[in-house]
C-alpha cells in the first residue's frame, strides 16, 4: 500500500513556473510514500518534501500506537 501525499507550492508570481518533482520513501509509518510537489525549484521542493517528512514524524510522535512513549500511549 502506498500514501500519497501531494504538497503544492505556488506563488503568485511564480505559477506559471512550477514544475512537478516526485520524491520515494520507504517505511514511512509502516508503508511506502510517494511525494509529488508543484514547485518553482528543486530547492523548494526539497524544502517542502523535508518539511512534510518532519510533520509526519511530528504527527507520530503524538498518535503513535506502536511507540509506547508516543502521547497517545501515554494516555
């Protein structure tokens, strides 16, 4: 099974200037993600695939079921 996750970046000005970019990981919560953000650059898609990544993480340290220190196991 696989997550998609579609992050799109547009800036006014640079809309006509955005450009797929396709990101692959593996084992992320368990399964495989596929990563497509419109983006200007592939400076800024790297950003935004590093900021979606560290949400994912961030939103598994909280509802985790697996991690018994996650928020969620704590409770």
């Amino acid at each position: 099974m696989r997550i998609a996750l579609v992050a799109i970046l547009l800036s006014c000005s640079a809309a006509a200037a955005a450009e797929p970019h396709v990101f692959y990981h593996e084992n992320v919560l368990g399964t495989g993600l596929e990563l497509r953000v419109l983006a200007e650059s592939s400076a800024v898609a790297t950003q935004a695939e590093a900021a979606a990544l560290a949400e994912i993480d961030r939103l598994a340290d909280v509802l985790s079921t697996y991690d018994p220190d996650s928020e969620l196991s704590r409770y």
